[in-house]
C-alpha cells in the first residue's frame, strides 16, 4: 500500500514537472509570436527606408547624393540585420545554459525590436548605464522578461508617457541591477502581492495590439529570475507609475592563467671548456 502511494506521489510530481515544461514553452511561444507581430512592422519600415534611398540614388548622379544614399541604406541594412538576429536568436536559443553576458547590448537590441511600438503609443525611452560588469544569465530568457516588462509599461500609458531603463553595478552584493520605472496608471496596493501569480491579471484582456492578458507573463518573469539565483521587486504608486528591478549575478572572472614554464633539461656532465657531443655526432 505504502508503496503504491509513494510511485503514485512520483508520477504526480513528474506530471507537474512535465506540465511546467509544457507551460513555459507555450510562454516562448507566445513571446516570439508577439515579437514578430511587432518586428515584422519594424522590418517593414526599414525595408521602406532602403528602397527609398535606392531610388533616390538611382535618380541623382552626383556623387555626394549618392554616397548618402549609400551610407543610409548601410545604416538600414544594419538595423534589419540586428531584428533578424535578435528573432532568430530567441526562436533557436532554447537551453538554460548560462553565460556571462553584455546587458547593455541585450536591452539595446530589445529596444530596437519595441522602437516603433513605443512612439506609436508616444512613449519616450530615457536610457541612463553606468559601468557595469557582465552578468551571468540566459540572455533569451533575460530578453523575455524584459519584452514583458517593457510592454507592460507601454500598456500602463495608453495615452503616452515616460520610461526609465537603468544598469547599475551593486557591487556590494555582486549584482546587476536592470531598473525598468514607467510613468503609468500604477497598480492598486492590493493588488500589487498578487501580480506575480500564475494566471493572475489585472487587464482586461489582449489590447487593440494583441499584447497582454493572460495573467502567465510576470509568473514567467519570477520564475526566469529566480532560476537565475536573482530577485524581482516591485514598487508602485497609483497614477505616478511602476518601477522593476531585477537583480542578476555578476559573472566569475575568468581564473589568472599561470605562465608556462619549460620543463627543466639536465645537461650532461662535461670537463669544463670543452663542447657537449650527442650520441649522433649532431
């Protein structure tokens, strides 16, 4: 009996681990087909940018309007070739493996992705880094949360507003705080130590961009930062706005190589003065 209770507790248990999966890659799921509804408009625009310049060079023949044209379809091309890869790496990268990784970079090219999103819905991007270390993360999943984070605060300023992205250095606790403060609708108090319960939302529903409502996103954002042995805070005041912090652990520095040092050679014993023969004549 006792047994029977026991291989019935391990097949529960692998049935929630198996369902936990399943539910954190329909989470991964659900982020890219959000990112690519969005980027495919930001790759659209930028695909406009260099058919215009093309044919603005094909129609001047000097070579200062030509060489603009040129450096702006550079530009463009850059830009376009940054979104493919920042997709491509969300939708391959599907390992935990962490490693120590540049942030300024990641959150950069995760703002590129919402740049067209943020000023459709007038939102201004302030971006404040001090000098800060690599942190050792998953940068897939730290660029999920942020996507998440980052959309949320859009939500919370339907009618425009400010954000606040910041890096700084804890040094103290060895960590790199990400600080994402939007100027948004606030969440009420009581609400405030539920919002990173499964299945718990305070919206609505999906808005008129699809995005959010599903009450999975900020569970996935905790779950994601805590895997990562960090912490997620929440500060909030109603009609000021919202503020997340995530705290990440700075990555090891790589241990000091000891130099090489040739293997000592004994030397055969000769009178002094006079040369050492090999037994080859050599």
């Amino acid at each position: 009996m006792t047994s029977n209770r026991v291989e019935g507790s391990l097949d529960l248990q692998q049935q929630v681990e198996i369902l936990k999966q399943q539910l954190g890659q329909a989470q991964r799921l659900t982020a890219l087909g959000e990112l690519v509804s969005t980027t495919t408009h930001e790759f659209n625009n930028v695909l406009m940018t260099i058919l215009n310049y093309a044919k603005m060079g094909m129609r001047h023949k000097d070579a200062p309007t030509r060489d603009k044209c040129f450096e702006k379809i550079l530009a463009s091309a850059n830009r376009a070739a940054t979104i493919t890869n920042t997709v491509l790496g969300m939708a391959r990268n599907r390992t935990a493996a962490q490693e120590p990784t540049d942030l300024v970079k990641l959150v950069d090219d995760t703002l590129l992705l919402l740049e067209r999103e943020m000023n459709k819905y007038r939102v201004v991007v302030e971006r404040s880094y001090q000098p800060i270390p690599s942190a050792n993360v998953n940068g897939n999943q730290i660029q999920q949360v942020l996507l998440n984070l980052l959309i949320n605060a859009r939500q919370a300023m339907p009618n425009g507003g400010r954000l606040w992205v910041r890096l700084l250095h804890d040094a103290e606790n060895n960590m790199v705080d990400l600080v994402i403060r939007d100027s948004g609708c606030g969440i009420p108090a009581d609400k405030l130590p539920r919002i990173f319960e499964s299945f718990y939302t305070t919206k609505k529903g999906p808005d008129a961009s699809g995005k959010g409502g599903t009450g999975l996103g900020l569970s996935m954002c905790r779950d994601i930062i805590e895997a990562h042995h960090g912490r997620i805070r929440v500060d909030s005041t109603v009609g000021k706005g919202t503020a997340f912090t995530l705290k990440l652990p700075v990555a090891a520095k790589p241990a000091p190589k000891s130099p090489t040092v040739a293997p000592f050679a004994p030397v055969a014993a000769t009178p002094f003065g006079q040369p050492v023969v090999s037994p080859t004549g050599r």
